[in-house]
C-alpha cells in the first residue's frame, strides 16, 4: 500500500491510500465505518503509530472495495502534502538502490566499485524556504 496525505482547498489534512482509480480517502472512509466521533489517523505519522488491531481495521477497510467508490477521488482535485507534518524526532531515510549509487558513483570516480564508506556517511536538507 502507498499512503499520502492531503488537502482540498486548504481544508482537513486527510490521509489516503493510492488505488488503480484514484486516491482513496482513508479518513473520511474509516469515520463513515467506525463511527464519526472516531479517532482515525489523518497523516502517515498518526498511521504509524496505529496498534496492531488498528492497522488490521485500516487493511480490511482499503481490500473491501465495494465501499471505495464514493471516497476516491482524482489526484488533480487535490493538495498532496508532506506525509508526516509534524515529525516528533528526526526522520532517517536510507534509499533502497544504496549499493548500486555507491557502485556507480566508485566507477565515475575511478575508485574499485566495491570500495564502500568505512564510516557512515550523512547528509541533511532543510528543504526549501
């Protein structure tokens, strides 16, 4: 499953999953099912936080699609958003084509391709202001 988060208009900040037809609007799926007093994750950060019973509701919820037709919409009509605003510590992310971009980048180099960092290697962006 991939996950997002968005916005229409500027409105409540929802979380969706990506289906063949569209984004799927997890958020105003899973109030209608669980009731609208429910607390439902409205960002992937509030998603990964879900216990177990919890992640179990939200998969049963996206693989039952007699029920997504009215809660999917086209991603043109919306805002995408950062997937964790309000990150609570540093978030690390490692890509998984790693050993192929350091193969690559030894060989542009001239380096032997397997000559890996003998320390870890870090960078860090802000991102744009």
């Amino acid at each position: 499953m991939k996950f997002l988060c968005f916005t229409r208009g500027g409105g409540e900040t929802c979380l969706g999953a990506v289906v063949p037809s569209g984004i799927l609007d997890l958020t105003r799926l899973m109030r209608r099912t669980l009731g609208a007093e429910a607390s439902v994750p409205r960002d992937v950060g509030e998603l990964v936080r879900l216990d177990a019973a919890g992640f179990a509701i939200l998969q049963a919820i996206v693989r039952d699609e007699s029920k997504h037709a009215p809660y999917v919409e086209s991603p043109e009509r919306m805002q995408v958003l950062a997937p964790i605003p309000r990150p609570s510590k540093n978030i690390f992310c490692v890509g998984r084509n790693y050993r192929e971009h350091i193969i690559e980048g030894n060989r542009a180099a001239g380096r032997p391709a397997d000559d890996f960092p003998k320390a870890a290697e870090f960078s860090a962006s802000r991102g744009p202001r």
